[in-house]
C-alpha cells in the first residue's frame, strides 16, 4: 500500500482509476546515496509525482534560465560585432 494514500499495489487507484504501481522515494534527501529507512517511502504514481513535482520545476526553471543567459551571451556578442 501508498505509504501516504493507502492505494493497494497492482489494484485500481481510488482517486485516479489507474493500476497502481508502488514506487520508492526519497522523501527529505534526494540523493541516492541517503537510502537510510527513514528517507525512504513506498508510493503510489500520484503520491510520488506530487512530492516531486516542486523539485522537478524548480530544476526546469533554472534549465530555461541557464539557456537564457547563454542566448544573451551569444545575442551581445553577435551585437558587439
């Protein structure tokens, strides 16, 4: 079962309607390597995607941005030309 909604493994999802699958996640440290018990919690798709969601838009936001900068570069230097 979710750790975190009691949705049953390989069963349909109560909210969702789609089959379970448990996953493992890293609820407080990301790394791989902080696999202590106490990190770790067995979740449904829902349960994992909505914990990590903030993290994996933080991540995209600072991809675009990262891109941005170097498109000014370029755009100053084709400028300065």
């Amino acid at each position: 079962r979710c750790e975190w909604c009691g949705a049953e493994n390989g069963k349909p999802h109560p909210i969702t309607g789609s089959r379970v699958v448990l996953t493992v996640a890293h609820v407080f440290d990301e790394r791989p390597e902080a696999a202590s018990l106490l990190n770790l919690a067995a979740l449904c798709q829902r349960c994992h995607n909505r914990h990590d969601a903030p993290g994996r838009q933080q991540r995209r936001k600072a991809r675009i941005e990262a891109r941005l900068g170097q498109l000014l570069l370029f755009a100053e230097k084709e400028f300065l030309k």
